[in-house]
C-alpha cells in the first residue's frame, strides 16, 4: 500500500512520476495520502490538487525520526494507497557523510520500497551501472523496480532492458520524451501552482500518462505488500488561565513539546499541513498577525 518515490538525482522526473501515479490512481477513485521528503511546499501543493489530500511533509531535521513515522502512519489510515515523493538523489542528504534526512533515511525508518527514477535520455548500457549502484550502495534499502523516463525510441528502450536484465531489477514504468508534459519551473524549483494557467488539463495529461507508461499489475503488488502498524496518536493538553494559554503536545513513545504560544505571521496559506495539525486537531485556532 505505500511506495516511495526517488531518483538518482534532482531533475530526473520524480515529480512528474509521482503525480502521473496520483494522477491516475485518483481518477480511479482510490483514496491516496501523499507525503515529502524535506521541508518542501511547492511539490505538496501538485499533490494536494491532485488527491484533495493535504500532503505531508516527513523531515527528520525539522522535526525527528519518531515524528516521521508517527506522521507517515498516522495519516495512512483508512487510505488505499500512500506514495512518497522523495528529495533530490535517493542518498543526498544533510551531510555527505551519511544520509540522515535523504530518501534512503526515510525509506528505511519507514520499511517502505523504493521505486527509483532513471533518466535516459544520453545513456543506454550504462544505465546498468547506475542501477546496481544504487541497488548495492545499502542492502537495506528495498529497490522494487525502476522507471525509465525520457526513454528517445522504442530500439533505445530495448538496449536499456537488455542492459538491466543481469541485475534482476524489474522496469515498472516507461516514459517516452513529453513535449506535452511540462510543469514550469525556475532557479527555485517549480512555480505553485496558482500561478499555472490550464492546470487541469495538465493533470489529465498526467493521468493518461499514469494509466499508460506503467506496469500496474506489478505496481499493485508492490503497494499492497506494505501493511499498516497502527498509528501513534497526538495529544495536545491544555492549561488555560486568565493571561496565558499552554498547551503541551505529547506523542506515544517521544518526549514532551511545550507549546507557550502560536503566533503566525501573515497568511496560513503557505503554511504546510503538518504544522497545523495538531493545533486543529485538538479544536485551537491559531493568531494571526
């Protein structure tokens, strides 16, 4: 029921991948929570058009590891599928030393698989190479398949299989070059999605695509076989007294957050849906500014 969402590096296709499968996994009515990787809140906007689902944000450096997961498991109940977008490389992470904060990081404190974005569109037997890399690098870490994106030619995507094959990694999804799937983006990273006109007829380009370019019946597989555990529940205590409101925010397993105050600045438009959870969960408005 859960997969997550990677690429070799940033700009390969993770994006588009990932809303191509929201995409088409809405249209066929299936109830899906989406997350991602780091603190990002462009991406969750594409995603929360796309499922009606806020996106969360799993970022184990702005919040913790048992935060993540508390996260993750908490708000995949009652869905039918959870997909993860990841961040950059499958490996990059806050230091080059380890990948704590990485993709790889999350899928392992998560034990969700990984389906790893290729892009080849200036390579064909050295896609081996970079797979078995990736595969190799931590035998922790579950690669349940690859998808070749800006794959030139149906003779291209036969050396890239033929290449693949000796590493028993299963190609799950194969994306011709799109001339007509652009999301727009800058120096940043993609522009918001307010700010891109025809936005609907994009995300059905997307669910065609989703519909087409992958090997579902595998797909399936690989999303059943993760089970739920049951969640972590928050609790948020509050003390109130004529001058001051506290509350106290006290997840299973973790340690005590103390909560003097919320003061916000500005509008909550661009505040991510993690941060406000356990306020509106509990019945407390937040201040504004």
């Amino acid at each position: 029921m859960a997969l997550i969402i990677a690429g070799e590096r940033s700009g390969v296709g993770k994006t588009t991948v990932t809303l191509a499968l929201l995409s088409y996994l809405s249209k066929c009515n299936y109830t899906i929570q989406s997350f991602k990787v780091g603190p990002d809140y462009i991406d969750p906007m594409f995603h929360q058009r796309v499922t009606g689902r806020p996106c969360r944000n799993l970022d184990p450096v702005l919040t913790s590891e048992d935060y993540v997961k508390d996260c993750f498991y908490r708000h995949c109940q009652g869905v039918d599928y959870a997909l993860i977008e990841g961040v950059m490389g499958l490996f990059d992470g806050a230091s080059g030393k380890d990948d704590f904060a990485s993709t790889a990081h999350v899928a392992r404190l998560l034990d969700v698989p990984v389906l790893l974005v290729l892009d080849c569109s200036r390579l064909s037997r050295s896609v081996a190479a970079i797979a078995y890399g990736y595969q190799s690098l931590d035998p922790r870490i579950t690669i349940a398949g690859v998808v070749l994106n800006r794959v030139g030619s149906s003779r291209h995507l036969e050396l890239l299989k033929d290449a693949l094959e000796p590493l028993h990694i299963p190609v799950l999804g194969e994306l011709k070059r799109q001339d007509n799937i652009t999301i727009p983006d800058r120096h940043l990273g993609l522009i918001p999605t307010a700010e891109i006109t025809q936005l609907d007829a994009l995300i059905n380009r997307l669910a065609d695509l989703g519909q087409s370019c992958f090997n579902w019946e595998h797909l399936h597989s690989e999303l059943f076989a993760h089970a739920w555990p049951k969640a972590k529940v928050a609790r948020l205590k509050v003390e109130s007294s004529s001058e001051l409101k506290v509350g106290r925010l006290q997840v299973e397993g973790s340690s005590e957050l103390k909560v003097n105050r919320l003061q916000l600045e500005g509008s909550l438009d661009n505040l991510q849906p993690n941060n406000l959870q356990p306020v509106t969960s509990n019945n407390l408005q937040p201040v504004t500014s």
